[in-house]
C-alpha cells in the first residue's frame, strides 16, 4: 500500500480536527470507506485508534494556547469514555451498509444545525 493517501488522510484529519475540534473521523472515516476501500466497521476502529494521537498533539497545543475550560470539560469525561466504549460494543448490532448510512445522516444533520441553526 502507498503511504501517499494515508498520509494525505491524516494531514487533513489532524488540520481539520485541531481546527474545528471535530476529532478528525468526520473526514478520516469517509475517507478510509471510499479511498481506502475499507469495510466501514474497521473504518471507525481505526479512526479511533489514530484520533488518539490527533487529540493528544491538538490538545497540547490547546493547552498551551489557553483554549480549555477545564470545569467544562471534566464533567464530560467519565460519560464521554463510558458512551465510546457503549458505541463499540454496539457497532457489532449494525450493519456495515447502515453504519454508513447512519455516519452520513449524523453529519447531514450535524451540519444542517450548523449552517441554519442559532
């Protein structure tokens, strides 16, 4: 495999991620499904597993830039790790076409709140 597309991938993921804190799969994801070809199951896994390294160097930066409200962000944790691992162990429920189809219609809606909502 060429190290070209992966490397493409994870330079927009960790841009766009850093960015607009959208963790990067928003554009990892759909681009493993259709430039990689990959299964979109595996797709999510290992978007995961690379959004580790994205969160840890954007954070850093975050940090240092002053840009967290730790009293904010703390209460989120706990409930944020409990409902990652829930949605792992529910990805074996769907189907890999209907977890495409759900991604896509979660970042529709997404977006339509984002471009008309208040």
């Amino acid at each position: 495999m060429s190290y070209a597309i992966p490397a493409l991938i994870g330079l927009a993921a960790g841009l766009i991620g850093g960015l607009f804190g959208v963790g990067g799969g928003v554009v990892m994801v759909p681009a493993m499904i259709f430039m990689l070809r990959m299964d979109p199951k595996l797709a999510v896994g290992t978007s995961m597993t690379i959004v580790i390294f994205t969160a840890i160097s954007a954070t850093m930066k975050h940090i240092g830039n002053n840009n967290i409200d730790w009293k904010v962000a703390l209460p989120f944790m706990p409930a944020a790790i409990i409902g990652g691992w829930l949605g792992a162990q529910l990805v074996h429920q769907v189907s890999s076409d209907n977890l495409k189809r759900m991604f896509g219609g979660f970042l529709l809606l997404v977006g339509a709140k984002m471009l008309f909502g208040k």
